[in-house]
C-alpha cells in the first residue's frame, strides 16, 4: 500500500447521525402502496353477477342482459345498491386517492409514466366506473 | 432476521417497508452525500432511491446479493444519473402529503444544518471529493466505495456487478490519476496539506 493509499484510509468522512426526516419519509413511502388487491376482490362480485346475468341472457330464450339486470335490481333491493353504487364509489374515492398519493411519491411525473406506475388503480377505477354506468343505464 | 424473511414480510405486509429504512436508510444516506457532498441533492437521490426499491421490492428475488448490495446498487445508479445528465430529482419535500409537509420540513431543516456542520469538520475529505469530481465516474464509483465507505474489492464487485479484477485495476488506475490531481500546485485548498 502507498503513502496515498494509507493517507485516503485513514481520512475520516462525515458521518450521518440518526436523521430526524428519516420516519416521516418512511411512513410516507409505506403508504404508497396501491389497494388493488382488495379493489379488485371486492370488483369481482358485480363482475361475476352481470357475468351469470350474461350467460342467462345467451342461454334463456326471450331474455335479454338488460332485462336481467333490472330484474336482479329489483328482486335484490339492498344489496344490488351496496354491490353496484356504494362499493364501486368508494373503490374510485380510494384509488383516486392512492393515484394522487404515488404521483407525490413518485415526484410528479408525465401522465405516461402515472400510468405506468399506476395502472392497476386507472383500471380499478374504469371497471368500477363501468359498473355504475351498468346500474345506472 | 434474514433478508429473505425480511423480505417475504415486506411483500406480505407493505408497511414493513420502514424496517428497511430502520435498517439502511443512514448508511445509503451517508453514501449518497459522501458522493454528492451537497444535502439537498442528497435528500432527494436517497428518497427516489428507496421509492424505487419499493416499487420493485416484488420483483428482486433473493439471489445470493443482499438487500443492502441492492440498494447501493440503486443508489450508485442514480447518484450517476445526476452526475451524468445534472437529473433533476423531484423535491423530497414534494413528495410528502400536504398534511404532514411543515412537520416534514422543519425535520429536514434541523438534519441539514446538522450535516452541512459535519461536511465542514472534514477538510481533508472535502479537499480530496473536490479532486476526485474531476475523474471519470468509473473511478469515483470505485474509490469512494473504496475510502469513504471502507468496502472490500469483494464488496465492490457486488454493488458495480463487475468482476474484481476490474474493480483492482480501476482502482489502481483511479488512485494514480487522483494521487496526480492531488499533487497539482494548483490544488491549494486547506485540505493540500494533509493529504500530501
């Protein structure tokens, strides 16, 4: 080893204390995590029922999707609403909020690379859109 | 606990994330300012650094580099892109929610003072990173790893995924052409003196 490489050893470098930012941005990074998993569970319910209204649709002489649908509205008062209007709203109010979350997160960038990074919540939030528009046509 | 563990938690459990920070968020920090020397550059490559890593914590599979070579390995890269191109990071502050901002920067005030007063107490470091900026980032890489961060060749070769022999020779390469740089009359700064 040489008289440089000795002398650049034992330089001593700035040292990082406990930093006091450190857990806010922690806490901020952690929570940036998209909720898809449970969107697209609680999504798959009025998929799955307009799916079976489809193939009963196909299959059922006489009888249309749309036809279905009113019927499956109108025989389950309560929970047709809950399944069609409250949960797909509250599934836009949340990926909403976790799309707004990750462009802070991700230091605000282009719509292309949003869409990138966050593409599970854009669908979650047109296939809840969808579905309103179902229950509502 | 392992990094596989510690991984398959943070997968399971996305808010176990901060354990990483909890555990490498100061030494990457203090890498990443040794390198830079500049705080508020530092605060947003160490930032897009661990958002980087989480956002693709699912895809980095356990193979035999350790969580921590990883992240160096992202810092390096990022600290190199701001090199390179001058890469505007987005603000640290921009990223956090309004809610907790003023909190976040009083935060951020108190550690900047607090290491730009570190900075200051290492002349002889700041002489010889002043030196170095000039050299090649295939050199600076290696040599601060090297002398700041007191890795070995081994270590080196991991976080650059180059080979050591590589690493030897950049090395010894680097440490002539920075030992030149170091001699120059020119290079009359308070830290000269010590270094020679």
């Amino acid at each position: 080893m040489t008289a440089f490489e000795e002398t650049l050893a034992r330089m001593t470098t700035p040292e990082v204390p406990q930093l006091k930012h450190q857990a806010l941005l922690a806490d901020a990074i952690s929570r940036g995590k998209s909720k898809s998993a449970l969107s697209f569970w609680w999504m798959s319910i009025p998929l799955y029922v307009i799916a079976m209204l489809f193939m009963k649709s196909a299959y059922v002489r006489d009888s249309t999707l749309r036809s279905n649908l009113h019927e499956f509205f109108t025989r389950e008062r309560y929970v047709a609403p809950l399944l069609f209007v409250v949960a797909p709203v509250i599934l836009i109010l949340i990926n909403a909020a976790s799309i707004r979350r990750i462009h802070f997160l991700s230091g605000s960038p282009g719509p292309a690379t949003l869409l990138r990074i966050a593409w599970s919540n854009v669908a979650v939030i047109i296939v809840s859109a969808t579905i309103l528009i179902i229950y509502f046509l | 606990m392992s990094d596989t563990q510690l991984l398959e938690r943070i997968k399971a459990n996305p808010s176990e994330f901060s354990e990483l920070f909890t555990l490498y968020y100061r030494p990457i920090f203090g890498y990443v300012l040794r390198r830079t020397g500049n705080f508020d550059d530092t605060a947003d490559i160490a930032a897009e650094t661990f958002y980087h890593a989480f956002t693709h914590i699912k895809s980095f599979s356990y193979r035999g580099i350790a969580i921590k070579v990883w992240l160096y390995r992202i810092a390096t890269n990022e600290v190199n892109l701001y090199f390179r191109h001058r890469k505007r990071h987005a603000s640290l502050v921009d990223r956090i929610d309004s809610g907790n901002r003023v909190q976040f920067e009083a935060c951020l005030q108190d550690d900047r003072k607090e290491l730009e007063e570190e900075l200051q107490k290492h002349e002889e470091f700041l002489f010889v990173r002043k030196q170095m900026m000039s050299l090649p980032l295939r050199y600076q890489e290696v040599i601060s790893l090297r002398y700041f961060e007191g890795k070995s060749n081994r270590e080196i070769a991991e976080i650059l995924d180059i080979n050591e022999g590589t690493i030897k020779s950049l090395l010894s390469r680097g440490l002539g052409r920075l030992r030149e740089k170091c001699d120059v009359p020119g290079a009359n700064d308070a830290g000269r003196g010590a270094i020679r």
